[in-house]
C-alpha cells in the first residue's frame, strides 16, 4: 500500500467469516491494480455514518452483505434497475462522491450456472425452492434468460407467491404448493435450491429427494459449506449435473470488481483463494 492506494471493503454484521477481503486482494495482486480491500463490521445505527465516510474517504466500491442490503438503499445516489426491481444491493460503486448500488447476487449465479453446468438456460423448465432473499436476485436474473417456466415452491407458500407475482410480467412464473413439488421436479430440466436445508452444521438434510429428479437434469445448490450437499450427492447418484455455490459467490465478486475497475476480474485465481481457504 502507499499513498496512491484505493479503498475497497465489505460490510455486515456479523462479518469475520466472510471469504470476500481474501478473494478480492487476490484479484487485486493478480491484476496488479493498487487496491486494497477490508472486513468493516458496521451495526445498523451506523449505516448512515458509513455512507458519509464511504464519500468523505472516497472508498471506491463496497460489498453489502446481512442485515444491511435492505438498508443501505436509502442512502444511495442512484439504484441500478435490476437492484431496484430485486429490492436489495450487494454492491455499490462510488463514482467521485455519487454512490451507485447494484446487485450482483442473481447475474452472479446465473453467470456461474451457464459457465459451470447449463450454457443454454433458454427454454428450460426450472424449480426453484425457497422465496428469500437470494432466491429474489435469483430468479429476477432468470428471467432474463427465456426459460419456458419457473417453478417457485417454497415452505411458506405465500412468499413463493408474492416472489412469482413480482416477476410475472418477464416470464411464464407459477408458485406452486409443497405437495406438488415431486411433480415439478419429475419434470424439470434445473432444480435450485436457495434454501438454507443442508447448509453446515445440519449437512444430513436435503430440501427434496434427489429421486425425484430426471436423469440428465441440473441440481443447483446455492450452499458452499459444505461444497456437495446432501442434495447435490444424491441428485449425482441419480445421474445428475451437479452446480455447487461457490461459484455464485465468485462471480457476484467477479461482478463487482468489473464494476469498480472496469477490468476483467481474474475469476480462477479468486476461485482458488476461496477454495485454498474452505479446505484448509
Ligand atoms: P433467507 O432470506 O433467510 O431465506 C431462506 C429460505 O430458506 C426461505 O425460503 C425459507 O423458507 C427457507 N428455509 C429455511 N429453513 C427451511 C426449512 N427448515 N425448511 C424449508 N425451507 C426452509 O436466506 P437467503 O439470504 O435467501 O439465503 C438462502 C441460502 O442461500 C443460504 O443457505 C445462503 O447461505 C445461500 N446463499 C449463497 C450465496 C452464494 O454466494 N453462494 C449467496 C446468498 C445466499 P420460509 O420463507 O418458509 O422461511
């Protein structure tokens, strides 16, 4: 660092566990760009403080994770379209004081999804299970991509409702109730799971049968601790293609670094950090 370095962090609460400072100063390092990127644990009360110290301090570009990418909104100069219609920011862009929000959550994955397990997602049946907040990012970036049908099932089946009436007017979008959910998923090209069943410590559970899927078919998960879910073991038993979340976080990363240096982020590199990390 010298007196030439920018500024980039992530903020949340909690945010020691968090995998981005290790992933973006090695993007940093391996495009040789004079970034410097750190963990700010920053509480609700704070938020506004933050924002003025984000422009007083002329930080570049900030990473918004739980409980503040509601929040956060509020505080901003400008929302970009797609992170006005998901409802949420994950990242903002600080051009000379103006903060910009975005949300890099949804094109992430889907990003990650053609490149790692579906190049064509165009005409495709989905399932996706789970409402909340990844699962709005998600299926607004899905949306984009001409599938023949989404499938939202959710345990709470009015918020599958409201997630499919917010999107209704892009694609062909249903929310369907539990009991139908072995149905949809017989018939699906990609199921997705964006609930939090199967995440670590609880790794024994799945949010569906991995029998229920076709064989051929995408079992998605957007968990990456552990990296192969239950739901993904099972479905690559059943003669599934497998896609793991790691690399939604990746390229929502990815996403924002392009953001801020207009450059191409070095996608393998960063992969291997977090990979280094997860397993070490
Ligand atoms: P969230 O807003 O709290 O939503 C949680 C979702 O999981 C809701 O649909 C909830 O259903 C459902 N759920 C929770 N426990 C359940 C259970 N026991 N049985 C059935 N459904 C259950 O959380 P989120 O922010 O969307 O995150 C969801 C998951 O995505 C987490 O595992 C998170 O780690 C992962 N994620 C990964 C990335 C990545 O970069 N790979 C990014 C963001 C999130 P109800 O509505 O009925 O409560």
């Amino acid at each position: 660092m010298d007196s030439h370095t920018v500024l980039y962090g992530v903020i949340g609460n909690p945010i020691r566990h968090s995998k981005s400072p290790i992933m973006m100063n090695r993007a940093f390092r391996e495009t040789g760009i004079n970034g410097a990127y750190a963990a700010f644990h920053v509480t609700s009360e704070r938020l506004a403080d933050f924002a003025a110290g984000v422009r007083a301090m002329g930080i570049r570009g900030v990473n918004v994770t739980i409980p503040h990418k509601l929040d956060i909104m509020s505080l901003l100069d400008e929302i970009d379209a797609g992170a006005e219609a998901i409802g949420a920011v994950n990242t903002i862009v600080n051009d000379d004081g103006r903060l910009i929000g975005y949300n890099t959550d949804g094109i992430g994955y889907v990003r990650s999804l053609k490149e790692e397990a579906e190049p064509e997602l165009a005409g495709k049946k989905m399932v996706v299970l789970g409402a909340g907040g990844a699962a709005r990012g998600i299926v607004y970036a899905l949306t984009k991509e001409s599938p023949e049908r989404i499938t939202i099932v959710n345990r709470s089946v009015e918020r599958a409702e409201e997630l499919a009436k917010a999107f209704r007017s892009q694609a062909d979008i249903e929310a369907a109730a539990v009991e139908s959910l072995k149905e949809a998923c017989r018939q699906a090209d990609i199921v997705i799971n964006t609930t939090s069943v199967g995440m670590y410590p609880n790794t024994e559970d799945t949010p569906i049968d991995g029998a229920w899927l076709q064989p051929g078919a995408v079992a998605s998960d957007l968990i990456y601790n552990p990296l192969k879910t239950t739901f993904l073991q099972q479905a690559e038993r059943q003669g599934c293609r497998v896609h793991g979340g790691l690399g939604m976080f990746i390229y929502q990363g990815a996403y924002a670094f392009e953001y801020w240096t207009g450059r191409p982020a070095p996608v393998e590199a960063m992969r291997e950090t977090v990979l280094d990390s997860l397993q070490g």
